[in-house]
C-alpha cells in the first residue's frame, strides 16, 4: 500500500499525473528513511531536511504532520522487519517545460523491503565531478541521473558504491553515501561547502565520534588508513577495497564508530 496526496491505495493503482514536474523536469526532493518493525529512525532531522531541500527548490513547504500521518498509515499497512521508506515531494502537475503552473504539490510515501547491508564493502571511484556551485548543490532533489550513471558504472567494477570528487578535485560523497576518512589517528569527513549533501548519518557520527570536517584531495582514497562510509540505510560501512587497493576492514577506528553509532542509535528514535 502507498499513500498518494491523501489516501493510501493499492501499489498496483498507486498513480501521478505524467505531467507531474517530478517526472517531466525532476523538480521534486525526497527522504529515506530506515523502517524497522514498524518504527522509523530520525524521522524530525528527515523531514527537517525535506523542508531545506524544498525550498532550495522553491517549492511550498511541506506539511509535516501529514506526512508523519502518511507515514504512520504507511508502515501500519506494510508490515517487514526492515524498510526503506521513501517519502517523495514534487511541484505537482506543471505545463511541458521548466515553468512551474501553481498547481498543488504531490505528496507520495513509499515503503520497501530492504536487506541489512554487510560490514564491509567495495566502492570504485568515477571520472564526472560534483558541482559544489550549483543551484541545487547539498540538495536532496529526485534529479537523480548523475547517480544513476555513476552507480551503474561502480556495479559493473564489482562495487557497491561509487565516490566522486568535486570541480575542485576534492573528494565530495558517493551516490547515495557519505564518505569518512582516517589519516594519522584523525577520522575526517568532507565539508558541507564540497558539495555533499548534509547526511543524517554523517551529522550523527559526527556529534556521536568527535570526526572533523576537512577539505580532502580525492586522492586521498589512495593512501588513506582506513575509509567508511554512512547513509540511513547501511549506518557505519567499512570500505575494504577502494578501485584495486585492498584496505584491512574495518579498521579500529571504524570499528569505534560502528559501535557507537549502533549503542546511540539504539537509545532514541529521535537523536
């Protein structure tokens, strides 16, 4: 069952317009959030973010007690053990081109199964850049072609991720992560001005880890003591091979991590 602009319906009827802006333009922004037995984690920082996103796009603000509502309705029909949630906001139905018409916006939450994601990992770094000067730089939106592309690319390499610097060949994030590094004893991450997006988790290691944010060369991935990555869905990941370099994981800091993110996440569904 997915709930589309006010009510829940069967996924087979479950419909948008083919004019939505979301589809024709990708005007739209969206969450994901893990579900696990019918509780979902950080749902106020999601939605928080969805609201930032939102704007960065000019788009009204979304209201969050119905999406909470949606999302209630939602894992209560779709009962699993673990789930992504999927919580997509657009501009709504809009004429064939950029121009937005002033019609509602759509509202449509989503619920998937998904697997828990092992300890360790490969990732492949791509060619294409982040642009950390775009309009829609560190913004969640569903014009997600890049990632597309750039994930393909990592998955033919044997990867489950792929790493991308910016225009300023520093390294930014993958395409659904993002990226930690430990260099001497120090755990560091991209800054937000990279042009990476604002993870939930990312924010959570941080306050949880005492990691700093610093500007990386990408080439950091080559020399780098240990590296990991983090996302809603697979929390800590350590990376045990980066292209054809071979890295012992997780390592001992990544293994702090991991431990203090799964004893703090298991405190409150709210941090």
């Amino acid at each position: 069952m997915i709930w589309v602009n006010g009510s829940l319906v069967d996924d087979t009827a479950a419909a948008v317009s083919v004019l939505d802006h979301g589809l024709t333009t990708g005007d739209g922004v969206f969450e994901t959030v893990k579900a696990v037995d019918g509780s979902v984690f950080a749902l106020t920082r999601h939605l928080d973010r969805l609201t930032r996103s939102a704007r960065g796009l000019g788009l009204a603000d979304p209201d969050h007690d119905q999406v909470r509502t949606a999302v209630t309705q939602v894992l209560h029909a779709n009962p699993m053990p673990l789930g992504r949630l999927r919580i997509t906001y657009t501009g709504g139905v809009s004429p064939l081109g950029s121009e937005r018409s002033g019609a509602p916006t759509t509202l449509v939450v989503a619920l998937g199964t998904a697997n828990p994601r092992p300890d360790t990992t490969a990732v492949r770094t791509v060619p294409w850049r982040r642009n950390e000067h775009s309009a829609v730089a560190g913004l969640k939106t569903t014009s997600y072609a890049e990632n597309v592309v750039a994930l393909a690319a990592a998955h033919q390499a044997g990867a489950s991720e792929a790493l991308l610097a910016n225009t300023a060949g520093q390294l930014c994030e993958g395409t659904g992560s993002n990226v930690f590094v430990v260099l001497d004893g120090r755990l560091l991450t991209p800054p937000l001005h990279s042009g990476c997006l604002a993870g939930i988790t990312r924010q959570l290691v941080i306050d949880w880890t005492g990691a700093e944010e610093a500007d990386l060369p990408f080439d950091v991935l080559t020399h780098a003591d240990e590296i990991f990555l983090t996302s809603t869905l697979r929390d800590v990941q350590a990376v045990s091979r980066v292209d054809d370099r071979e890295l012992p994981a997780p390592g001992p800091v990544t293994l702090k991590a991991m431990a203090q993110f799964a004893e703090r996440s298991a405190m409150t569904l709210e941090p």
